[in-house]
C-alpha cells in the first residue's frame, strides 16, 4: 500500500501522532495556567486549581516532627546579632554598614548609588507604617464598620464558600496565592519585642504591657503570596534586588491589613502578620502554596521562590487546603546552585537535609538544610549592604514564564528525579542566575511594580 | 505569538502538500511522521528562542537556537533525503518514487 501513498491505517496512525502532539501544547498552557474551573454548574470552588504536575499530599515534602518543635523566640532571628554574636560584634558591623553604605553611594558604584540605595530603602515605606498590633498591622478595626455596628448579622456561609469567598478578597487586594490552613500553636513565636504571645478563651485579641493574646477560637490562617521581580533580583546583591524585596513586604503589609479589615468587617476576628508574629513560611507549607527549599524559603510552582510569603489568622472557619509536592525538595538533593553561589557560604552543601540546626536561630522539629543564618545576615551588612538575594535570583524554579520550557522543566522535575541533574547543570549552561547590570535595570519597560500579576491565574 | 506559530504550522503544510503534489512524490507515513517532527522542531525551536530573547535571556536563546534548531536540522535533512530520494536507504527500499 505504500507504494500508492499514505494507507488508511497509516493515516489513522499518524493522525494519532498528530493530535496527541497538536493537543499536548494548548493543555500543557491550560494546564500551568491554573485554569479556574467555570461556576456554571454551581458548584463551591474553594480550592485553586493546581497544574497537574502538582500533586496535594496529606504532609509536606519537608519532614516536620510537631511533637519536636517548640515555640520559637521572635528575638532571637538572624537580625538579633546582638544576641548572638555579642553587642561589640554587632556595633562594629552595623558601623562597617554605615560606611560601607555612604562609600558605595560617594564611589557611584552600579548597583548602590544613591538612586539605588534608596529605591531599596523606600521600598519599606508602607510596610513600616506599623508593627505588630499597630498602624496597619492592628488586630482590631482599623476604620472598617462591623457588622455589629451595622445592627446587622455577621457574614454567615459554608467553610468552602468562605474559602472562596476570602481567597477571592485576597487576591483583590495583591495577593499572587492563597491557600488556607489550620493555626498549629508551635509556629507562633513565645515572644517577641519583651512581650509573650499568648493564646486564651477570650472573644477578641489584646495587648497589654506584658502579652499579646490570641483568642483560641481563631483557628485558621490565610497564608498568602506576594511576586517579587524577577527582574530586580537578577541584578543581587545589588540594592536594586533590595528594592523589589522592600517594596513585596510594603504590599504586604497593605494586603494583610486590608485582607483583615475585609474579615473584620464580615464580624470576625482577624490578625494580620507578616514575620512578627511567628514565621509565615510553615503555614504557606502546610496550606500548599509551595514546598521548602535547600535555602530554606518556599519555593512555588507558579513562581519558584520570588515570592515573599504572609498570613492572617482568623476564627473565620473555611476549607483548608493540603500541601503540595512538586518534586523540590529531590531536585535540591541533586542542584546546590544556591549554596555554591552563597557569598557567605551560610548555605549547606549537604546533599540529604538534616533534623540538626546550626545555631539558636533556628527552630528544630524540620529535616531540612539548615543554614547558618547569623552569616548570612553578616553577608547582609558587609557585603551586599542590602538584602542580597543571590539564593533566590539563582534557583533554577525562577523564571518568567514566556517560554513552554520552562514548565516542561519544572512538570519533568515534578514527575521524576532522573533528568534533575542535567536540568541543574543546563540552568549553569543556558546562563540563567548570572547577575544581570543593575545600571540597565532603570532602563526597563517593566509592568507595575515589575511582575506579571496574570501568571498562574486564568482569569486575568 | 501563538497566531505565527499557528501561521508556520499552516504554511509548512500547505508548502508539503504542495511540494508533494507538483513533483507527484508519494509520501508513506514515516515521511509525514518526520515532517510531522520537523514541524514540531521549528515551532518548539521559534517559541523557546523567542521566549528567551523575551525574558533577557540572550545565552538560553542562542542555546535553545543551536540544540533545539540542531536536531531540527538532521530530522529536515533525514526528511528530505528520503523525500527526494538521495538517502542510500530510501533508495534501497523505494520508498520514494
């Protein structure tokens, strides 16, 4: 038959060919678009619809024994050089800091001259506007009228409706994902600023000289994403990386603060949080926005770890979500482009993570790559004189997403660990993670506040 | 850039189908598969490089350009030698006229 042309069968065969090939790429995009599924059929889509090589799964990829973690010491971080590296130590590196800082600006240096020291520093704006149960972090109305006041009944709905209901909210107000949890006491800090965090059977949070309580009956946390740019972090260390590192944690403190007022003013009890009231890394895990990585950050599947990471509790009940496993924590097994990049070698190079931690800054109960943190943030104040960055600009899980192959990547990665290795060692060869020029940054024609707020959402 | 790609798509088989009928060649299934392949290359090829020299990214483009774009280049050969009928093999088994 094949002497007369292409047989019937033959045809068939290749038609096959062609329409698994021709169908493979528009559900591949589909797919990694986290297409939202229509509401037509009335049904409560409280979850976010995940790429399918993300897969949910009933614990997170990183092992955490909750029986082993203990409420941690908000004042004793990485930031509290004081406390671990002595007062002397401290002063003369903030002293180095501050001299460093102004040399760099007098010496016009790319990356840290004026305009970029302060596009770094003014980035805070927002997020300064308070601290913890204060300004925009306040745990109780700030301008908001409740429902109470309103002579009205407070917002009433299922735990899937309310799910949706407030991830929708969130987005709205900057949020890039959102995924919900339980609160797990041990992940609050014991205390922070000289007072201690306290849970009680109470209706509504306070404050008094000594405590900060948390009434029990809040039992859930939102924690949300915010996108950093890709474009500002490939020029780390610079301080124009610093700049879209400052300016996430300003949107987020604007997210969190109106995300609660939004509850609040639903007649519930809402308490904002970006890293003061306990870290917001463990509940983002457990809520499946990410997995964590060899540097100790969460890394998403919609936008590897340029995110930064925030959460607001609550005793609105809702529908929580589970964790999720997208094959990073093998693939940080096989890559350490972040350690091998490290400045400061603060990064561990182990290729298995351990249960051990390598100082007072860190909380035991998680296998993972512990890092000595206190180096890292030393690197912070000598080296790069901003918030460095060099890990996250380096993993291979950032990238925009203007070419399919990035998610043949991360779906190959997610599906088997063979290929990890060359996919780490093409990152190095394909030149991605090399410090881009922080004088062309000011060039760019970038989107607001230069990310691409449609990534990972259909309905943009 | 999903309208050029669809356009690529449409102009290479309208040019094989062309081709094919104006030089009266019998094309077999491999043939199509091949082309089929071929096809697939160039596009996967264009949208990568287009893709990186839009992310700033000029080392994955010139990469992506030169082993993506290379293996498109011996499976076009491949296709085009058994097509005409200048592969040794092609000629040994007729599959070409």
């Amino acid at each position: 038959m094949s002497d007369k042309g292409i047989s019937r069968r033959n045809f068939i065969k290749s038609a096959v060919v062609a329409a698994g090939v021709a169908g493979a790429v528009p559900a591949a995009t589909l797919a990694d678009k986290s297409m939202a599924l229509a509401a037509a059929d009335n049904k409560v889509y409280s979850k976010r619809k995940l790429p399918w090589w993300v897969k949910e799964v009933d614990e997170p990829t990183m092992e955490i024994d909750l029986s082993k973690v203990e409420r941690f010491n908000g004042g004793h971080t990485a930031f509290a050089l004081p406390f671990h590296l002595g007062k002397a130590k401290a002063d003369e590196i903030q002293a180095t800091y501050d001299r460093l800082v102004a040399e760099a600006i007098r010496e016009n240096r790319p990356g840290y001259k004026l305009k970029d020291r302060i596009l770094y520093e003014a980035g805070w704006t927002v997020n300064r506007q308070g601290t913890t149960n204060k300004g925009l972090y306040s745990w109780t109305p700030i301008r908001v009228v409740t429902p109470e006041k309103l002579g009205v009944d407070k917002y009433q709905a299922t735990p899937e409706e309310a799910a949706r209901d407030i991830k929708a909210a969130a987005r709205a107000y900057g949020a890039a994902t959102v995924g919900i949890t339980e609160l797990k006491e041990q992940f609050i800090y014991s205390e922070a600023d000289g007072k201690k965090f306290m849970f009680e059977d109470v209706d509504q949070p306070y404050e008094t000289e000594e405590k900060r309580v948390i009434p029990k009956k809040c039992k859930y946390v939102i924690a949300m994403t915010v996108q950093m740019s890709l474009d500002n972090l490939a020029t780390a260390p610079a301080a124009t990386a610093g700049g879209t590192v400052t300016t996430a944690y300003s949107r987020a403190g604007f997210l969190v603060g109106t995300l609660a007022e939004f509850i609040r003013g639903l007649g519930y009890v809402a308490i904002p949080s970006v890293n003061d009231v306990g870290p917001s890394v463990p509940f983002a895990l457990y809520a499946g926005l990410g997995e964590v990585g060899r540097f100790n950050r969460l890394i998403t599947p919609e936008y590897g770890p340029m995110v930064r990471v925030v959460k607001v509790i609550t005793d609105l009940p809702m529908a929580l979500d589970k964790p999720i496993d997208f094959g990073v924590m093998n693939f940080c097994k096989t890559c350490k482009k972040c350690a091998e990049a490290c400045p400061s070698g603060a990064l561990s190079m182990d290729t298995e993570p351990s249960w051990e931690p390598k100082g007072k800054w860190s909380a035991p109960g998680k296998k993972t790559w512990y890092e000595d943190a206190v180096k890292c943030l030393e690197y912070w104040r000598t080296g790069a004189l901003s918030g460095c960055s060099i890990c996250f600009a380096v993993c291979p899980y950032s990238k925009k997403d203007r070419t399919a192959m990035h998610t043949f990547v991360k779906a190959t990665a997610a599906t088997t660990t063979t290929f990890n290795a060359v996919f780490s060692n093409m990152d190095d060869a394909f030149g991605y993670g090399a410090q881009k020029d922080p004088d062309k940054w000011w060039d760019l024609d970038l989107a607001e506040y230069g990310v691409d707020s449609t990534r990972g959402h259909k309905d943009a | 850039m999903w309208f050029v790609l669809g356009a690529l798509v449409a102009a290479a088989c309208i040019f094989l189908w062309r081709w094919a009928k104006s030089n009266n060649k019998i094309l077999s299934w491999l043939d199509w598969l091949l082309a089929l392949m071929v096809t697939g290359g160039v596009l996967m090829t264009f949208e990568t490089v287009v893709g990186s020299i839009a992310e700033g990214e000029p080392r994955a483009a010139g990469l992506s350009f030169l082993l993506l774009g290379g293996v498109t280049i011996v499976l076009a050969i491949l296709l085009w030698r058994r097509i005409t009928g200048t592969g040794r093999k092609a000629q040994k088994a007729g599959l070409s006229q």
